[in-house]
C-alpha cells in the first residue's frame, strides 16, 4: 500500500527541526532511518499529517564517548554503531546484541534513537539502553531534558517523548564490560524477537538481567549473584511475574516458557565470561 | 529547510547509476514507484512494500537500502544505484551476475535485483565472508523459489574470484 498524504519537511538544523514539532506537535512524526516508521505508512497505520526528516542533520550524526557513557545521536544508523571500532571494548552488551537488529539492509538505514523513539517492546536496542541503565535527551524549544530508559519507555510503543520534543541522542553507560551475554529467540534470524534477555555482571555480587519481549516494556533486575547461580527459580518467578503478551508471533505461554529456558542460559554465559 | 506540501507536486532529482535523472512527484511517493513509474527504471522489483521482502533493495550513496521505505524526496541529491547499473554499457554481465547465471542462483528472477545490489554493498565492505555471514545478510531477502543454495554458492564463487586478485 501507499502512504497517505502529508506535508515532508527536511530542516536544516535540529533548531528548526524542534520549531516545526512546536507547531505542529503530534500531528507530525520524525522521520529518521524510516525503517519501522515506513513500513507503518505504508500499511497505513500510522498518518501524520507532517513528516519531519532529520536523516540528514550532520549535527545529529555523531558517537561521542563523555562521562563514563557512549552518546549516539539521532542520525546515527545502527550499522554505523555496529560498525564503531570501540565499540566492542566499550559496550560489550550492545555490540552482542546489535547483529540481531533488523537485518543487514534495514541496519544500514534503521537508526539507533529511532529504535528507542519506536518502543516495541521486543526490540534489542531499548533492552540494552534499559539493562544498562542509560539515558535518553529530548529537546523541544523548551529547553533539553534527560530521561532514564526505565522513565522513557512507558508501554508498547509508548513513551514519555512530549509531542514537541525531538530525540536527539541516547547515552549507553560504559561502566559495565566484563561479563556480557545476549540471547534471543525469533521466528527467522533478525525479524522480531519473541523474546529477548540480556545480562551484564555489575560487580562480584551482583547482576543486571534485562527481559524484551514479555512485559510490554524491557524488564529490568538486579540480582545477587547467590541467586542468579540459581536462575532456575529466579526466572520462574520472573516468568510469573511478567505474564507475558498474546500476539501474531507467540503466546503468553510461550514468552513465558521461553524465559525460563533462555534466561538461565544468558546468565550462565555472563558469569562464565566474567570469570 | 525543505518543505513539500502533501497536495504539491515538486520535482526531485538525484543521480541514477552515474546520469541525473529528474522527476515530478508527490511528498509521500515512494522511491521505488519513482523509479519504475516516472523513471522508467523497472528493473527495481516491489514485493511487500514494507520492508520484508528485500526485493526492492537498491543503494543510496552506494548502501543497500529498502528504496520502497524510502521516500522518493529522501533520495533528492543522492547518487542512486539500481540492478541496471550493473552490467557494463555493452551489456556485459559483472563477476556477481556471472556468478548467479553460472551457479542457477535465480530461478524465477524476482528477488535477484534486491540480492543483487545487498551483495554489491556487503562484498565491497567485505570480500571474504563466510557461509554464516553470507546468510545472515540473504536473511534480508525473500526467494519464493527457495533457491538459497544456489545464491549462496554464487556469492562464494565470487569471494573466491576476489581472493585470487593480488592485493
């Protein structure tokens, strides 16, 4: 199908690109890398009347490393991430996870904030933003404010993004690079996780796990490593606790049932990588 | 800023395989319709049209690229390379193209341009994949014909070709 229509508007700079969303507010969708958004005009399921492209910003396009985090901003495509030489020595968590975003065509396009924009509660980039604990920076004419993942994302495909601001960059903390490990599990490789979970070991007692694809937001625990030795349980009480969503790809039950095979998995790997 | 009201037609031009090319279209055309319908490039195949099926794969300031989520107007500027540019001017098939004929890597020949032009990007990036790399960019396309073994041993014979040039 073909989109309906609407006016496109190419700013300049991201200036003018918060002053056209100040006019229009949520009658206007940023357009970025497009590979969800699109897909979504084209079937139609999403209509604004103002697409605003900031694929070209040069300002936007930039991997910075600041304050013990790794800021990427919103022109940067997630191949272009994939590709940064450092970023293995620095987000080992993310450069695990990254090859299983999209496919090779789409990363090439498909940005890393408009991932984190797009919220879909199974996707890889907004789980490791969330297991890391990073942040997202919005910007409107008001000024520029910094959220934390958890803050951000809010539901499926729902965030805490006003309809004036502008993602202009996301920041992945880079104090956790020992013990990594990435799993998921997806009907063919890179269309959507069914489900997804990430660990990262944070110290000698504790662990970050990060759940995608079963609450309607990616899950986020700390666990003592004394309990993490026995994920079994842990991930059973997790899977409980988490319910899991039905959909076209899978059940409740199998996101659940899911969880409990991959989850002791992924942690195993993380310790047996720290250690 | 550029601005294009969605009951305007406004013209947009970018280089297509080496020549400028220019055209009349609506903000929200996409640049697959662009090329086969006011272009004229047909070679450009529309499957799915969204983003699935990889048919519609093109390069965009040469990377691989879905041209159907892509707006015609995103492209303003940029050089655009299709199946079409490709071949040599006398026709001549290039060493990916003879590859795909010599190994049977197409059968009904719709998804080829799409892997085709995946393959010009992915190989120039890297010569020598392997199998497993081979298959995860082809992941991004969709053979109805199920031909993948055939397209997999295409794109090796031609890493192996690559290999025997000195470096």
């Amino acid at each position: 199908m073909k989109p309906r229509r609407f006016d496109y508007v190419r700013p300049d700079s991201a200036e003018e690109a918060v002053a056209v969303l100040a006019e229009y507010g949520d009658a206007a969708s940023v357009l970025a890398g497009g590979q969800s958004l699109m897909a979504m005009l084209n079937l139609r399921v999403a209509e604004p009347a103002v697409l605003v492209d900031i694929a070209r910003l040069k300002e936007l396009d930039y991997i910075r490393v600041a304050n013990g985090k790794v800021e990427v901003g919103a022109a940067v495509t997630q191949n272009q991430l994939k590709d940064w030489p450092e970023l293995g020595g620095r987000l080992p968590l993310l450069a695990a996870a990254l090859p299983f975003v999209g496919h090779f065509q789409t990363r090439n396009r498909g940005t890393v904030c408009g991932s984190i924009a797009h919220a879909d509660p199974s996707s890889e980039i907004p789980l490791v933003l969330a297991a890391l604990g990073g942040e997202v920076v919005l910007r409107s004419q008001r000024g520029t404010r910094v959220l934390a993942a958890a803050d951000f994302q809010r539901g499926v495909m729902t965030t805490a993004r006003a309809p004036d601001e502008l993602i202009v960059a996301a920041r992945f903390p880079t104090q956790w690079t020992r013990g990594v490990a990435f799993r998921e599990v997806a009907r063919r490789h890179g269309d959507f996780a069914i489900i997804a979970v990430a660990a990262c070991v944070e110290d000698r007692n504790t662990l970050r796990i990060g759940i995608g694809g079963v609450a309607d937001r990616p899950a986020v625990q700390h666990a003592p490593i004394s309990v993490a030795a026995d994920a079994k349980d842990m991930f059973e009480k997790l899977a409980q606790e988490l319910e899991g969503y039905d959909d076209l790809h899978a059940s409740a039950r199998l996101r659940r049932d899911l969880l409990r095979r991959v989850g002791p998995v992924v942690v195993e790997e993380a310790l047996r990588c720290a250690a | 800023m550029r601005r294009v009201n969605k009951d305007e037609r406004t013209r947009i031009s970018f280089t297509l395989n080496g020549r400028a090319v220019s055209g009349e279209a609506e903000s929200r055309m996409l640049l697959t319709d662009f090329l086969r319908h006011v272009i004229g490039a047909t070679g450009t195949h529309v499957g799915c049209e969204h983003g699935v099926c990889g048919c519609c794969t093109v390069l965009i300031d040469g990377v691989a690229a879905r041209s159907c989520l892509t707006l015609a107007v995103q492209a303003e500027g940029r050089a655009v390379t299709t199946v079409e540019g490709l071949a040599a001017p006398d026709g001549a098939l290039n060493a990916l193209q003879q590859a795909f004929q010599r190994h049977h890597a197409l059968q009904c020949g719709f998804c080829t341009p799409g892997i085709l032009m995946s393959f010009t990007d992915y190989l120039a990036r890297n010569p020598h994949p392997t199998e497993d790399e081979i298959r995860d960019v082809l992941s991004g396309h969709l053979c109805r014909c199920t031909g993948y073994a055939g397209i997999v041993a295409a794109v090796r014979a031609v890493s192996a070709g690559n290999s025997k040039q000195p470096s």
